[in-house]
C-alpha cells in the first residue's frame, strides 16, 4: 500500500510536468497522481495492455492513468 501511494505520487508529480499550466499545485497533483494509478490501471486492464511488473512498468501506468485524470479535471473544470 505505502509502495503504491509513493508511485501514485511520483507519477502525480510527472503528470504535473507534462501537462503544463495552472495546475492544482504539488499536493494536489500528487493526489490526482494516486487516484491516476487507480485510473491508468483500469485502463490498461480494459485493453488488455502490459506494461511489464516492477516499479518502471507501474509507473509508466500510473502516469498515464495520471495525465488522463488531470485531463479530464481540466475538461470538465471548464464546463
């Protein structure tokens, strides 16, 4: 469980970076970043896509399943 939320912040905090802007600053992002691990890992396990084991391979979902979750924030942050 620590692991997981420490990858979730990692990758809050890379997902921050990569989508520029105003953001939600550091802690937010790290929050959104765990709840994107939660995300990204959903997705990948709808299509059936593997990133391998190990940290490199949970990161890489978690960031992705961050920066899907920021972006979807932003969208309906607009509305």
């Amino acid at each position: 469980m620590i692991w997981f939320l420490i990858i979730g912040m990692i990758a809050g905090w890379i997902a921050g970076l990569i989508m520029q802007g105003k953001g939600f600053g550091l802690i937010g992002n790290m929050i959104v970043g765990v709840l994107g691990a939660l995300v990204g890992g959903y997705l990948f396990d709808l299509l059936d896509i593997s990133t391998g084991s190990g940290f490199w391979g949970s990161l890489g979902t978690s960031v992705v399943g961050a920066v899907v979750f920021l972006f979807l924030i932003r969208l309906f942050k607009r509305i």
